[in-house]
C-alpha cells in the first residue's frame, strides 16, 4: 500500500512532511519522493530528520501559520500559497504547502506546480495583452469617433466627404461602417468585410455588415428600440454565428451623428472580433460568467439567472442601475479613475444587498438588481434606499480629492409588469432612462402610463424639429417698467409655439423637450435671431428699449454661443447694448469659470447681464460678488404673497439691500397688484413686470401698447 500511495504522490508531484517540532523547525519525508524533493531537502532522505531553517525562507515563515492550525485542539488546515525555490543547476520550481492537522500529527504536503503555475502565467499574460490591446482600441476608437463627427459636420460637398471620410477608416485595426439615418451603408472599410467574410461591399440589405449588425442588435439588445428613439450611443458584446456555423463574438459600438435639429444624419458602427478573449475565459467557466473588472457576474450570468428566476414564477423586482454623466466623468478624470469609481461602486451595491438578491454588471456603467422576497413598490423602496444611502459617502480619486456620484434607477415588477424576460429589461430601462433628466438619485418604477409619455415625448420631438423647420414660433413680448422714470425701458421676450393643428403651445410644455432632445440650440439660435431684428424695429421706431432674452443651462454650455451673439449683432447693425442676456441662478453653480468666460465677453461687448428667478437656486453670494452681472430678477414667488406674508416682505427687502450694495439693479417679476407694486416701490426696486402692466403680447400689440403709454393712455390688465 506504502508503495502505491508513494506512487500516486509522485505522479501528482507531491511529498507529505510530517513536522516532528514546529518551534524546531525540524521535520521529515514520510512519503513521496521525486528528483525535485531530493534537490529541495537533500537531507531528508531515507526519511531522515532535517531542518526547515532560514535556507527556506518562505516555508519557515509559513510554519507561524501552520502553527496555528496544529496547537488547535481540532482539526484544520491552511495553504501557503505559491511560492518560488531554486534547485540543481538554477532550475525554478513553483511550490505550494499545505499545513494540516490530522489527529495528533502536524502534516505538511508540498505539491510542485511547476506546470500548472506555467499554465496560469500564460493565461494571465494572454488576459494582460488582450486588456492592453482592448484599451489601445478605446483609445483609438474615441480619437476615431471625433475624427469621423468633425467630417461630418463640415459644410463641404458629398463627394468631397466620402474621400475624407474613407482615408480616415481605411487603414484603421477595426471594422468601421459609416451608414444613413436609416442605416442604409455609405461606408464599409476593408477590416470590416473581412470580419464580416466578405470579399467586397454587398448591396444585399440582408447579408451585408451593417445589416447584420443592426439585425443582432434588435434580436439581442432590448434596449435596441429605447437606444433608436432616443438617439443614444451604445456599446456592448453581440454574438454572430456566420452561416454555415462559424460563431463569433463582436464587441459592437454604436454612435449617432446628430444635426441641428437633432436629427440623426448618420450612425457610426465600430466593431471587433473578441472570440480569441471569450475563449480565453471560456477555458474557466467561472471567468466566463464573470465581468473581469468588478469581479462581478457579467451580463452572461445576468441572463441566465433571470430566466431561471421567471421560470419559478417566484415573484421578485427587477432594478437596472446607471451612473449619471458617467461619460463626462471619464472624459474629466480618466478611464482609470473610471474604472476605479466602477470597481467601489459595486462593493456598495453589493453590500447593501441581501444574501437571496443577485447582482451583475450588465454594461459599461450599468448595473442589474434582482431583489428576492420583495412583493410590494414600498419594500423595494427600502431596498433602494440603503443603495442610495451608500452613495452619500464621497468617492475617492487620486487626482483632485473626492466627488459624488447620482444614480438613476429603473425598477418593474415580476409578475405584475409583465412574464417575458426580454420585456423586463426593456421596461427597467426605460424607467432609468427617464429618471436621468433629475439630477438627484432618482428611482422610476415602470407603467403602462410611462411608456404611453415616453412615445408621446418622441412625437413631441418630431413635432418640434418640424416647427423649427417651418417657422411656427413666434416671440411675445412684456413690458418691464422703470419705477422711478414710470417708463418702459425694456421688454422679455418670451417664445411661443403657433402649432399647426393644436394652436398656442406655451413654454412649459416644449422647452424642456427641447431641452432633453438637443434642440433648443437650435430653437435658441432663432430666438436670438428674431430678438435681434425686433430691437432694431422697436428702436428704429423711436423707443429707447433694451430686449431680454432668456438663455438655457444648454445655450450658456454651447461653445458658440458667443460667436452667435456677435455675429447677429453684427447681421442687424444694432447697438449690443440693446440686449440683455437672462440666466437663471442655477446655472452659476454648474461651472464657474466658463460662466464667468462667458459673461466678460458680452459685457465687454455691450450687452447686460441679469440673474432670473433669483431666490429659487442654489447661487452663493460670493458669486453675485465675483460674476460681471447688472441685475437682480426676483422670482414671482416671493412676490404673490408679499403683502401679507411677513416672511416674502423680509426675504424681498434683504435682496433688494443686498442688489443695491452689490451696485446691481433689481426688478420684481409677477407684479398683478397695485398693493405689490406699492410696496416695492417703497422698499426702492428698480424695476417691474407683470399682469398689472400687460400680459405678454404680440409685436403689434406690444408696439399699440408702447403708443398707448407715449399717449399717456396705459391699459392695466
């Protein structure tokens, strides 16, 4: 039997050491035996006692652990780990121990894993060249992507594109296609015919790249019809099993190239062979289940798991998580600060979580909850909770500090919201996707009623770019009186939507699609344009009048809004100091010193600054202090109720001290009483406007009105 353990142990190369004493160090081979063992304790044969001493480093320093386990009155074990020795002539064997306690003997097995360590080794490098040529392919993939938006865009002819456009695909390491809004090929490089096994573009709208890959993702991303709709880049993993039965694995990107009008004027198509990479993991079936950065399950994984879960018909909530601006996050801190946010970020998640609930990473910066043994919205709240509770703390990054991070989550319900797996996630993708336009961590449970908005949003939108195509709006505008000269001196415009079949649409209801679309802009640009040309109609006419124009968060951010400013003042030869630029208090946190850029430029051209809504933000003073701005707007808020609110007079008072000691104007908005204007008329506002003067008004009416007050017959509406 001796002989056929010894055997055994020597085939799996591997010897087993009794420890005869551990504070000694002394010990020895009570079976196995091999050239490698005889190289490593040439002392120890014929089962003679030797020394484990400082010859051995790393096993002598494991013995303190051993120690551990053999004083223990149970029995245990413990593993060293690998470790490297030197045998014979320089020769590296790779080892690893294990200390175990049986009954009363203190027992060491000593395995040489020369071979398999060499296994590993070449596994991981193979994982570390395919990461390293993965992050040279981002890099190259983003410095692409401008590269192709800034072709693109240039106002030069087809032709002229097609021939820039093709040089700059052609010899790059991955398949490029470039195709029309409805995904119709301009564009295929050579790398992509050949991923695709063909020899040269095909006309066939079935088996050519870019419908193949457009197939793909309808038939695996449920996503696909959100993704569309709303115009959003995508990337991820598609599997492509070419005819007659070659499968491949293509890591897919997915980027839209918008107009003006927000329109989609092209898709921009990367995509990569990554079968070489999943087969890699596929040789560990625990790697391949595994997203490699989080260490999480992947989105594989997620699958599976999700189908097992509504085939028990076992009730549970389904949560899609996303990062906000996580795009902008990268492009500010680096990839690997993104990939660290990434890695802390689903420690939390993980930890807030219960041991029956399951968590994957499903994509770039998107996460999948299912949480078990919850059958109501306010449980899953709960739930939710502790995940944003877990945000509170700061994230760390070596560059500058800490930062903060929201999330927008998208829950649905099984079985309630609907049985089918593929319709889950599209519906918990969506409630995330709508939770975004709020800044905070929001939570957005899926409804019918959601998704019913979500297409009348879309219409909304398409309604929208055709109104701007065909000049449907059109700019009201309301008197803002000068107190102490009980004059007009200046007028907001306001816009408003002449809709074809639904007749005046107000602000309210298509400025923040506009907002959210991209088109405002656009729809900024025309306000601009017309506010403009009515200042030097209104001023040709005789009247001193300054015209204020309201900007979005969107408009101040946009890089040539400046150009545009200075390039209309110019078009209408009109004075910049007949402008006045509005933002709102908000803005001024959003970031300082491009507010700050902004601001110096038009002043030192002319035009006035004013705060709107002042009260209702988030401004500090300092900022009032340190930004080139002239006035104070109060919002109507504190206005409505500033004759018998003690608290709306005190806070109207403060501001209007605090505007004039800053030497800044100050004008009160939503004005409807004589009792309110007699007020900020006593506590020395500059200015008013609202319902007592006039509502906003068409130019004819506006310009009747200004007569009316030149007569001296002002009508209080």
């Amino acid at each position: 039997m001796t002989s056929l353990i010894n055997n055994v142990l020597n085939a799996m190369q591997q010897i087993i050491i009794e420890v005869v004493d551990s504070s000694a160090g002394t010990a020895r081979i009570i079976e196995g035996e091999s050239q490698w063992s005889n190289d490593l304790f040439p002392h120890s044969q014929h089962r003679k006692i030797f020394n484990i001493d400082d010859n051995f480093p790393f096993l002598q320093d494991f013995l303190i652990d051993a120690e551990l386990v053999w004083t223990d009155t149970k029995n245990g074990k413990v593993r060293s780990g690998f470790w490297t020795e030197v045998i014979g002539d320089n020769q590296k064997v790779h080892l690893e121990a294990i200390a175990i306690k049986q009954e009363q003997h203190n027992l060491l097995v000593i395995s040489n894993l020369s071979e398999e360590f060499i296994i590993r080794q070449n596994t991981m490098q193979s994982a570390r060249d395919l990461v390293l040529h993965h992050d040279r392919l981002v890099e190259t993939n983003e410095y692409l992507h401008t590269r192709l938006l800034a072709i693109l865009n240039k106002p030069t002819e087809q032709n002229g594109i097609l021939v820039a456009l093709t040089k700059a695909i052609e010899n790059t390491g991955f398949s490029v296609l470039i195709a029309e809004s409805n995904f119709n090929t301009i564009i295929t490089n050579t790398t992509a015919l050949s991923l695709f096994e063909q020899d040269k573009p095909s006309d066939d709208k079935h088996t050519n790249p870019m419908a193949v890959i457009v197939q793909l993702l309808k038939n695996q991303v449920p996503e696909y019809e959100r993704i569309i709709s709303t115009k959003s880049s995508w990337d991820g993993e598609l599997c492509w099993m070419s005819p007659p039965s070659t499968l491949k694995w293509l890591k897919v990107s997915l980027y839209p190239v918008l107009g003006e009008l927000n329109e989609v004027k092209n898709w921009l198509v990367f995509a990569n062979d990554i079968s070489n990479t999943k087969h890699l993991v596929q040789v560990n079936e625990q790697l391949g289940l595994q997203d490699m950065l989080t260490e999480l399950p992947n989105r594989i994984a997620f699958w599976q798991t999700l189908e097992k879960q509504v085939a028990l018909n076992i009730p549970f909530y389904l949560l899609y998580v996303d990062i906000n601006e996580f795009r902008r996050h990268n492009e500010f801190y680096g990839h690997d600060e993104g990939d660290k946010l990434l890695i802390e970020l689903s420690v939390r998640l993980k930890n807030t979580m219960q041991a029956s609930d399951f968590i994957a990473r499903v994509g770039g910066d998107e996460f999948a909850i299912i949480l078990n043994n919850i059958n109501s919205q306010q449980a899953c709240k709960h739930e939710v909770n502790k995940i944003f509770n877990a945000m509170k703390k700061d994230f760390e990054t070596t560059k500058s500090g800490t930062f903060n991070i929201c999330l927008s989550i998208g829950a649905a319900s099984f079985p309630h919201d609907t049985l089918c797996v593929k319709e889950l996630m599209k519906f918990v993708d969506l409630s995330a996707y709508n939770g975004k336009e709020v800044k905070a961590n929001s939570l957005q449970f899926y409804s019918q009623s959601m998704q019913d908005a979500s297409h009348q949003l879309i219409e909304l939108e398409n309604e929208l770019r055709l109104a701007i195509k065909n000049n449907e709006f059109e700019l009201f505008l309301q008197p803002i009186v000068d107190l102490e000269r009980n004059k007009v001196v200046k007028a907001e415009a306001l816009i408003r939507w002449n809709h074809s079949t639904k007749g005046m649409i107000f602000p309210d209801v298509f400025i923040p699609v506009a907002e959210k679309s991209g088109l405002i802009i656009m729809l900024g640009k025309w306000v601009i344009d017309r506010a403009c040309q009515i200042a030097k109609e209104i001023n040709g006419m005789g009247y001193e009048l300054r015209i204020s124009i309201n900007l979005s968060p969107s408009q101040v951010f946009d890089i040539n809004l400046f150009s545009d400013l200075h390039a209309c003042v110019k078009h209408y030869n009109i004075d910049p100091g007949l402008l006045e630029l509005e933002i709102t208090e908000g803005v001024l946190v959003d970031d300082y010193s491009i507010i700050e850029q902004l601001l110096n430029k038009v002043r030192a051209l002319g035009m006035s600054v004013s705060i709107d809504d002042f009260g209702t933000g988030y401004s500090s003073l300092a900022y009032l202090k340190k930004l080139p701005v002239d006035i104070l707007k109060i919002d109507q808020s504190f206005i409505r109720d500033i004759v018998n609110d003690d608290n709306d007079k005190a806070i109207v008072k403060a501001i209007i001290s605090m505007a004039h000691n800053l030497n800044l104007g100050v004008i009160a908005e939503g004005v409807e009483t004589k009792e309110q204007l007699s007020f900020l008329h006593k506590n020395d506002c500059n200015a008013v406007q609202g319902y007592l003067f006039s509502k906003p008004a068409e130019f004819d009416k506006f310009i009747a009105y200004l007569k009316d007050e030149k007569n001296g017959i002002v009508q209080i509406h």
